[in-house]
C-alpha cells in the first residue's frame, strides 16, 4: 500500500512538473516575440541611421537623415507591433484565409476572390506616380526588414498567433498596402446591403409604407454653420420631410421578371456573418465626427479641429499611433499598420480628419443569362459571353475549391449568398456590381501620402485630385484658414437610369450603366465657410439632385443636431470644449422619440401595488420623464430608453415585414418620429393589420414597454432604477482569431463598461442581436484634438494599445483612458518623447563589404 502510494505521488509530482515546463515553455516562446523597444539594429534597405524613440505610451517618434528612411521606419515599426494583424489584413484582401485557418473561411476567401480587391490593387501598382512609389517601396523593405529579423534572430515567429495558426509570411509588396486601403473600403460600404434591404422591402411593402421605413433624409443640408449671431434659424429641427423619388418603375420591373417564382437564396449564411468577414452590416459601415473652427470662433485666435472615426472595434486597434520628422517637418497622428501615411494628424502648419461621406459608389445590375447558352448574358448589343477565369482556393486539411470567377461589362457576378442578394435577383438573372473600389487603376494612396508633405490647404485639395474609394469628407485646418472636401469618384449615372442607383438596375439598359465619373472639381466642398464653423457627422453635406447627388442613404439624422446646438452654443471654442462635444453623451433622438413616444403614458394610469406591472411601468415613465437623454454608463435610462425603443420598432413592422423585421437590428430613429408624428399617415403602422381591432399608437407604445420591463427582468434582473447602462453597453474588443475561445478571451479580449450610444456624439453602435444586444461594437478607435495656439498641446488616444501582442503591457494600456475619455499628448517636441520613455532604438545601414 505504501509503495502504491509513493508511486502515486511520484506520478503526480511528475505530472505537475511537465505542466509547470509545459506552461513556461509556452510562456517563454510567447514572450520570445515581444519587441525589446531598448534594441538596436543593422538592417538593409536604409541609407543612414533612424532613431526611433518610444514614449511612455509606446508611440514611435521616428527621427531620420532622409524621408525614405522614415517611411522605412514606420513600416519596420508598424510590422514591429502589429506584424499578425496586418498578415490577416492582407490575407483577407486576397482570399487567402483558408490556407491557414482551413474550410471555415473558404466562403470568405471565395467572395474575395470574386470581387477580385487585390488583383485590382496588384494592377493599380502601375498607376501610382513615382514619388509615392518610392515611399511605398521604402516603407515594403522596413516592413520585409522586421519580418528577416524575425527569422535571423528567432523572435518567436512575431506573434503568438504564428504559433497556433502556421503559414509563411511573405515579403510585403506594394500591391499589399494598396489593398489594405481597399479592404477599409470594402468595410466602410454598407450601400450594397442597403440598396438589397431596400428593394426586399419595396417588394413587400406599398411606395407609402417604404417612405416610412427607409425615408429620406429631412431638411436642408449641413456642412458649414452660419455665424454665432445668426444661428437661431438654424437651430430648429425640419419637421418636415423630403418626398421620396419614384421607385415604382424599377419595382415594377423586378416584380415582373420574377413572376410566380421565388428566388433561389437557400440557407447559405450571408457574407456579413461569415468567420473573418471583412464585410459590415449597414449599421457598421463607416462612421465618424469631424468638425474645426476659424481664428473667428476660437477663443485663442487659431484654428482647432477634431476628429474621432467610427470602426468595428478590436484588439488590437485599428488605429496605430506614429510621429515622423520628414524633410517639410513633423508628422503626427493615426496611421493603419499597413499603409504608409497619417490619416488624421497634424504637421506644424496642417491637420487634418476624415468621417466617411457615405457616397453612393456602388450599384447593383441584373444580369440576363442566355437560356441557350449558360456562359452568355444580354448586354445592349446581344448576348455577351462572360469574362472568366479559373481560381484555386487552398483550404488546410481540405481538397481545393475550384471556383469560376466571372465578369460583365458592369462588374464581377456575386454568388446570391452574398448578403443575401438572391431574394432580389429573378430566376435567369444574375447580380453584378459596379463600385469605385475595384478600379484598377486606384490611386488613393496617393493622397495619404502626398498629405505628409502638404504645407498648406491648397496643397491638400490637389492631393485629394488622386483619390477614388472609400470616399471621405476630409476636414482641413492651417494657422489661419479652415476647408472641408469631399474626396473619392462620383459615378457618372445617366438621369434615366431605372431606380436611381437605391434598387438593382437591368444590366442590359445602356442608360442605366455608369457613364465614368464626374469631375473632382465637382465634389462638395466648404472653403473657409463665413461663420468659422465647418463638420460633418456622416449627415447629409448637399442637396444636389440625382443623378448629381452623393446619396440617398445618409449615415446620421440625429448626431448633427446636437452637434450644431453645441457649436453655436458658445461664440468662441476651445479646444477643450472641443474634446466636450467628442465626449458628448446626449442623444438628440432619445430626447425627441420619448417625447412623442410616452406623450399619452407620462402620470397616467391608477396607483399599483409593488411588484405589479403596472407599477414597474409608472416608475421606467417617471425615470424617463425627468431624464435628459444622457447616456452615461452609470444611469439606468439609457437602459430603459435603448430596450423601449428597440421592442417597439419590432412591434411596428414585424407583421408588414415577417422574418424581413430581423433586417432591422439597429433602431431607426426617422421611422419612429414618422409614426409617432403621423407623418404622411405613417400613424398606419401601429395598426396590427392581421388582428381585428384596430390598434393605436399610445397602446403599442405602452405594450413595448412592459415586454421591455420583462426583458429587463428575465435576463438582467432588478428593479428600472437599480439598473446600470455600462453593464449592458460594453465596449466588446475583442481579438479577431483567439478572442473566440473561451480560455484565450480571458487574455486577449478588453471588455469595458462604456457610455454613448448609437445616436450621441460619443458614438457606441450597439449589436442589436443576441444575449446582450445592446454591447457597444463599432465606435471610435481614435479621438484627436488639434489646436494650432500651440500645436504641441494638441491631444490623441486609442482605444487599446500600441501593441498587438496580448503580453505586452502596451496591449491595452490607453483603453482605460479612452474610456474615461481622458487623451495623451500630440507633441512634436523631441525632448518631450525622450521625457520618460519606454524604449529608444537605434537603426543602421548594412555597410557593403564591397
């Protein structure tokens, strides 16, 4: 008995042993691959010595004899810490997921593949002018330069990622980062599913009833705000709304060529909810605030500007902080590990921001396939054959995928999977797209580069001339003079195209097909505006008529009213009221939907006891009632508001619509004031048309809100008021590959309690979906400040880390900042990153020993 014991003992004494090696085994080849930012380097490629100084934040200060040495720099750097996440970026951008993480993302790689982004960008390479080909150049050998020195000294592959998930990262090429500003398109365009909901419903619902669900946008245009003594007109909300064009033609033409059959989607998951799908929902499609103030509206006499872009949120960021000192000076600001350039920044003498201008740069094309003959299609001079070409897909530990790729004249064919475009495509039909983005010809990082060096505004606006996709309204400011344009090719529509660009169009009409583009000159543009405000929040900028327009789809109603309230609410600004309207967590919507919403159910009702539902509906009414629309994460309202509004618009249009309602995740503020205005008779939709009676909208509204009360019960629990908003509106970053493991999330995924919503300027874009639908995913990764009275006491933040590594302890050391909204400096004084640094690294040439 003893010996059995004793062996039992040494059994599990040499177990625990081998799971204490194994568990520094795996520490120690994890560790291997953290950057030592106190380590120097002799590297090819570089004509002179780089310093590269680390703050305390981790942000590289980059100091070099040559500019092409700086690009060098910033891609060694940016390879140096996010060396896996831009491997992903670049596998994503050409389809190529599946050779590492096997048949899960072959759909992924396949609709990739049928776009065809990187092959357009692998052309593109020949468009690109010979200055900006020479920084990309640069910037490839410092980013090839990190992945040799990986190898040679044996850095753990890079990233623990490399690890779990093997495959050969190879050199970097131009064409990569050319890509990578194509994949930002591609996740900034929710155009395509936009214009497939729309004409899904427009196939289900009256002209009347899509006007109520997908209206217009109301009211004039906003780009530049009058003077501060002039803003009383300009404060009030339109309550009026523009009248929606005719769609009644191209409806009448797809309802027809569908006839009695239905269409051939199956059960295919769409695009959107694919592993690594680099493809958003409309309601994560590009987003942001950028706004900036004239010596005349600034209390120091200099210009300010702001900028805080709107993504998916991640761990690591997007976003990647970088200073280089260039020839023309200083440069400061976000960058995209991948792309060399600043794409909100400052120099000594400009900054400038972006928001997404959401322009209407894709359009759908029915394509008639030959009965006789499954290779052609009608074209406007007859049956066409397609273009093709053959395609392998590798899938580890799977047989290839052989696909057909194919082409008409408007576009690549797109499988009816692809965000569901089957329910709108007629049998005998296939969809193709036309988009800005797959030009091959693509020149749009020109202008990021050609940014760095710009001295002034004027020198801004003709690099903007190279831009194409993803259109921006970039928003400049120099010492003196504020400018805000808008970048990116306008499709050149004929007037008579059939549907206007909003449904699909026959492929086969030569008038529906682009006719090229309009010229830039064109493009909206404010040109230091008269009263010395100028932003822009995704709303709509001009009101220019189709086929001129920029779209029918804005991306914001409600963020630019509180905006314009807090700009003209002081004269003069500064840039910390500027960092106030950032962080501004009021919702203009809450304040206007409750008010219409509970305008029958505010003190009504008879006394009841505790613990009825009566009772627990008159104490959400009173905490609503007295409730300013803040969202702050310490308050129940939001809760209560965010959960009310999202069980109502379901009871609205869950009859007219079916299972279509599921399409509509996020809340539509426009719908709601319709109905509960009873504008243009929109009152119809409170009505349960497949009940007897006839329902009114204070009934539904008082319904809602008790299933909402019931919700709150049965999945989070308590009373209205114990409830807290940050509990619920989480800010998910999580970790694209390991952050789906449960035991890896607990490393590698940043949960945090935030404030803000979908409608406030601190902008959190809730989920919609599953067990906590209202957990903040898209929001901005970045915020800046920048204040040209002193430009070193300009402001910048993420909202993580500098590091992609989970073991760094510069992964997600900024994110607590970023959430209490607090910023760290934007300084281009040397001495200042020197102050306290994390690291200083020197960079030399290789000496030829020839």
């Amino acid at each position: 008995m003893a010996r059995l014991i004793r062996w039992t003992f040494r059994t599990f004494a040499s177990l625990c042993v081998l799971a204490v090696c194994a568990v520094l085994m795996v520490w120690y080849l994890a560790t291997r691959s953290l950057p030592d930012y106190d380590m120097d380097y002799s590297l090819t490629g570089l004509t002179g010595p780089v310093e590269i100084i680390r703050t305390n934040a981790a942000v590289p200060h980059i100091f070099a004899e040559t500019d092409q040495d700086a690009w060098f720099a910033l891609g060694f750097v940016h390879a140096q810490d996010r060396i896996w996440q831009m491997v992903i970026a670049r596998r994503t951008s050409q389809g190529r997921l599946s050779e590492v993480f096997g048949a899960d993302t072959a759909d992924t790689d396949e609709i990739m593949r049928r776009l065809g982004l990187y092959t357009a960008a692998q052309r593109s390479v020949d468009a690109i002018d010979p200055s900006s080909m020479t920084v990309l150049n640069a910037y490839s050998a410092g980013v090839n330069a990190w992945i040799e020195t990986i190898n040679t000294q044996a850095l753990g592959r890079g990233a623990p990622e490399f690890f779990l998930f093997p495959g050969t990262v190879e050199p970097w090429q131009p064409a990569d980062s050319i890509a990578l500003v194509k994949l930002m398109a591609l996740r900034m365009s929710g155009q395509l599913e936009q214009d497939i909901l729309r004409t899904r419903a427009a196939l289900r619902l009256s002209p009347e009833q899509l006007a109520d669900l997908l209206p217009d946008v109301p009211g004039e245009a906003i780009g530049a705000l009058p003077g501060y003594a002039d803003q009383q007109s300009a404060l009030q909300r339109p309550t009026t709304v523009a009248s929606v064009f005719d769609e009644i033609q191209g409806v009448a033409t797809l309802r027809g060529a569908f006839g009695s059959a239905g269409s051939e989607l199956g059960t295919h998951i769409s695009s959107p909810d694919l592993p690594l799908s680099p493809f958003p929902r409309r309601a994560f499609a590009g987003a942001s605030n950028v706004f900036a103030a004239a010596p005349s509206r600034s209390a120091s006499g200099a210009t300010l500007l702001a900028n805080d872009p709107h993504f998916d949120l991640s761990a690591p960021s997007v976003w990647y902080l970088a200073r280089m000192e260039l020839s023309d000076g200083g440069l400061i600001g976000a960058t995209l590990p991948g792309i060399p350039g600043v794409l909100s920044g400052r120099t000594d003498h400009l900054a400038w921001g972006f928001t997404a201008s959401t322009l209407d740069d894709l359009d759908i094309f029915l394509e008639e396939t030959n009965p006789d003959n499954s290779n052609e299609y009608r074209s406007a001079a007859g049956f066409t054959a397609f273009s093709e070409r053959q395609d392998r897909i590798l899938i580890k530990g799977s047989s290839p995928r052989n696909i057909t790729l194919r082409w008409s004249e408007n576009g690549p064919i797109i499988p009816n999977w692809h965000y569901n475009v089957g329910d709108i495509t007629p049998p005998g039909f296939q969809a193709a797209i036309s988009w800005t983005a797959l030009s091959p010809s693509d020149t749009t990082i020109e202008t990021f580069i050609k940014l760095a060096s710009a001295s002034n505004i004027d020198d801004a606006l003709d690099a903007g001339e190279s831009y194409i996709a993803p259109s921006i309204n970039l928003t400049f400011a120099e010492p003196t003079r504020i400018a805000m344009k808008t970048l990116g090719a306008f499709p050149k529509r004929s007037f008579r195209q059939i549907g206007q660009g909003r449904i699909p169009a026959m492929g086969a009409v030569a008038e529906n097909q682009w006719q090229g583009r309009l010229p830039y000159d064109a493009n909206p543009e404010f040109i230091e505006p008269t009263g010395g405000i100028l932003g822009n929040t995704n709303n709509k900028i001009t009101d220019a008529p189709f086929p001129r327009h920029m779209t029918f789809n804005w991306g914001d109603s409600q963020r630019v009213q509180r905006w314009k309230f807090l700009m003209q609410n002081r004269r003069v600004h500064t840039r910390d009221s500027f960092i106030d309207v950032q962080l501004d967590e009021v919702s203009t919507a809450a304040r206007t939907l409750l008010s219409l919403v509970g305008a029958e159910l505010w003190y009504n009702g008879t006394p009841a006891p505790a613990g009825t539902a009566e009772r627990r509906r008159q104490k959400a009414l009173e905490l609503l009632s007295v409730w300013n629309g803040e969202m702050n994460e310490h308050l129940p309202e939001p809760l209560l508001y965010a959960t009310w509004m999202r069980h109502l618009q379901d009871r609205l249009i869950r009859d007219e619509l079916g299972d279509l309602a599921d399409e509509f995740k996020s809340l539509e503020p426009l719908f709601l004031e319709r109905v509960f205005r009873d504008i243009d008779g929109a009152a119809r939709w409170c009505d349960v048309v497949q009940s007897s009676t006839v329902e009114t909208c204070p009934e539904m509204a008082q319904a809602a809100l008790d299933e909402s009360l019931i919700w709150i019960e049965e999945n989070i629990g308590g009373t209205p008021e114990s409830q807290r908003w940050g509990d619920q509106h989480e800010a998910w970053q999580d970790h694209d590959v390991l952050g789906k493991n449960t035991m890896l999330g607990w490393v590698v995924n940043i949960r945090q309690s935030t404030s803000g919503g979908d409608e406030a300027l601190m902008r959190g874009r809730m989920i919609g979906t599953g067990e906590n639908p209202y957990a903040n995913i898209h929001a901005a990764g970045y915020r800046g400040v920048y204040d040209f009275a002193d430009p070193d006491s300009s402001v910048f933040i993420l909202s993580t880390g500098q590091s992609g590594h989970p073991l760094s302890r510069f992964y997600d050391n900024l994110g607590e900042l970023w959430r209490r909204g607090e910023y760290i400096p934007m300084s281009l004084d040397p001495e200042l990153a020197r102050a306290a640094n994390a690291g200083t690294s020197t960079l030399t040439p290789i000496v030829s020993s020839e």
